[in-house]
C-alpha cells in the first residue's frame, strides 16, 4: 500500500515538473509561423514578435483570445481550438527562442520615447525585458506596439493598469515610445 501511494506520488510530482513541453509546442507552432516567423520574429511589420516573450504574459494572452476576452479575429479562431496544454507548451516553446534583433528607428523620435519611458520600466523590466505577465516590449514591433497603446487608451483592449497608463499618452507620445522600445535590444 505504502509503495502504491509512494509511486503514485512520484508520477505525480514528474507530470507536474513536465508540464510545459517545448518540443511540442514547437511541433504546434507550425500553424503559427505564417504570421508569427519560424521563431516566433514575425516578417510582418505589424504584426508581433513572439519570440523571447515571457511564457505567462503568452500564455495569458491566448486564454484571452481563447475566452474572447481579447479581439483579433483570427487569433480568436486560432485559439479556440487550443487544449490548456497546447497553450502552456506553444508558451514555452516562444519564451525559449531568442529574442528578436531592435528595429532601426528614427534617432529623434527615440530620445523622445526614452525620456518618457521611465514610468513604464517598474513594470516591464529596467532594460523592457519583461517579467511574468509584464510583457517584453524591448524589440517588439513599433507599428504594433502603438496599435496596442491606441487600443488600450479606446478600451477596444482590456489590459488592467494599460488602461488607465494609455489615457495619460499622447499620439505623439505612443508614437516616441513605440519606437523606443522597438529599438531596445
Ligand atoms: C493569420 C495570422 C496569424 C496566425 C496564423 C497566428 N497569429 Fe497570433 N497574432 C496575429 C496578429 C495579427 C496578432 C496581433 C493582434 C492585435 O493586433 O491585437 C497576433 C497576436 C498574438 C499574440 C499576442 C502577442 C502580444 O504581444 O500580445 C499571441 C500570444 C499570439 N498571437 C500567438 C499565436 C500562436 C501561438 C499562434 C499559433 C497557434 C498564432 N498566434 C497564429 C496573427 C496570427
Ligand atoms: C503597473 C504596471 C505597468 C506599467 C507602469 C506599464 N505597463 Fe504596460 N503592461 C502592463 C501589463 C500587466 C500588460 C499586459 C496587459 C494584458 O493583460 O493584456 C501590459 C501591456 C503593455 C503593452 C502590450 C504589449 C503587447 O505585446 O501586446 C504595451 C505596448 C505596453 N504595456 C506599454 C507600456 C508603456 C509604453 C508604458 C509606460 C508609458 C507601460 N506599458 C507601463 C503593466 C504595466
């Protein structure tokens, strides 16, 4: 009986430890790369980069888009046929792959954006690197950064603390620190 509930335990504790598994999220990932890129850098300039984004904030995102709770129609649809463990495994895979390379932007525009950064690096990470569910903005796509700061500031995206951040910017603010950010490394 002991051995039973000891075994029991041990299998338990592997499935746990196992619970995110790159290799299949890569295998997944395929339906993803169209948009996406191979590794998660995105050819588009609009559309995200995945790659090097922490796996809570892209796991958080696709149960969004999964609830409905975030719009993008098709991200709406493509998530809706993802199990909880495809989710935490595509996350996993993401997060694993190197971060993409900073966007050349216009050196102006960029010292405009890095003097009003500092309110946003309690949260994204001293260098936007990320941290849990604050997403890496660091080399994330400026076209597609500033679209999201517009959504935040409409509310047409939920986002907790953006929300109340975005009212506070400008056009010519999100414009800056969209660039800014696009440019980190
Ligand atoms: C048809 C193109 C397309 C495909 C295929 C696609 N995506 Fe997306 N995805 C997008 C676009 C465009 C956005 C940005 C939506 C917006 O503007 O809010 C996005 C956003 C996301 C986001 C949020 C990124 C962020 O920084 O908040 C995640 C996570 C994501 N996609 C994951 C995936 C995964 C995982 C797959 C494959 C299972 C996938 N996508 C397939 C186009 C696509
Ligand atoms: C109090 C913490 C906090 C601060 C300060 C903050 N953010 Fe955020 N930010 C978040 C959270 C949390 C999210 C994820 C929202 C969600 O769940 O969709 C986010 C998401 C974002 C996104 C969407 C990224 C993506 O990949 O879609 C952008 C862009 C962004 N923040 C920019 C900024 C900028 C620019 C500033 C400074 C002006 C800032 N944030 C300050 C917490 C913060």
């Amino acid at each position: 009986m002991k051995k039973i509930i000891l075994t029991s335990v041990i299998f338990f504790i592997a499935v746990a430890v196992q619970a995110a598994d790159i290799k299949a999220g890569k295998e997944k990932s395929v339906v993803c790369q169209g948009c996406h890129g191979t590794n998660g850098v995105s050819p588009s300039s609009t559309w995200p980069n995945l790659a090097g984004q922490t796996a809570s904030y892209l796991q958080l995102q696709l149960k969004k888009f999964k609830s409905g709770a975030r719009q993008y129609a098709s991200m709406n649809t493509i998530a809706s046929d993802l199990s909880d463990n495809d989710i935490e495994n595509l996350a996993a895979f993401f997060a694993s792959q190197p971060a993409p390379k900073p966007s050349a932007a216009d050196a102006k525009l960029v010292e405009q954006g890095k003097a009003k950064s500092a309110m946003c690096l309690g949260c994204h990470g001293g260098n936007a690197e990320g941290r849990g569910q604050f997403p890496r903005l660091a080399g994330q796509k400026a076209a597609y950064l500033e679209k999201q700061l517009k959504a935040f500031k409409s509310g047409a995206r939920k986002g907790g603390p953006m929300n109340a951040i975005a009212t506070m910017l400008s056009d010519e603010d999100m414009t800056a620190l969209s660039a800014f950010f696009s440019s980190l490394k």
